[in-house]
C-alpha cells in the first residue's frame, strides 16, 4: 500500500506543481507522477528535508524541485517545436 500512496503522493505534487506553471505536463497522470518523484528527489537534494511530510515526500522541497522539472521540460518541448 505504501507503494500506491507514493505514486498518488508523487502524481498530486507533479500536478500542483503544473498548476503553479499554469501549464500540462507532457505525458498526463504518468508524467505528473515521474516529475513529482523527480522534483521531491532533487528538492532533497538542492533543498534538504525540511517542511510538512506525507507518503515520505517532503512537500515544499518536492513541489519546488517539480517546479523546477516541468519548466526545464516545457522549454525543451518549446525548442523542439519551433
């Protein structure tokens, strides 16, 4: 079960960090989830393991790190379009 509540976890941290952007993540509920995992990974890492905590995610390290993601992603989806 602890499996399944990180994939939510990560899918719910990957989607608010899209509505902060005002954008969609390439890849729907399964690109969510891969940059909430991604975000809360490098937002350890940058930011260390401070602030509220559910599913083992740190929230606000995870969201900004999410942040960080989708907009590294979004300007690389812009450049290959154009």
């Amino acid at each position: 079960m602890g499996f399944i509540w990180s994939l939510i976890i990560g899918g719910i941290i990957g989607w608010l960090a899209g509505l902060v952007l005002g954008r969609d993540i390439p890849g729907g509920i399964i690109g969510n989830i891969i940059a909430g995992f991604i975000g809360a990974w490098l937002g350890s890492l940058v930011l260390g393991d401070w602030g509220p905590v559910i599913g083992d995610f740190y929230l606000i390290p995870a969201l900004i790190g999410a942040i960080l993601i989708i907009s590294f992603i979004m300007k690389s989806v812009r450049r290959k379009s154009s």
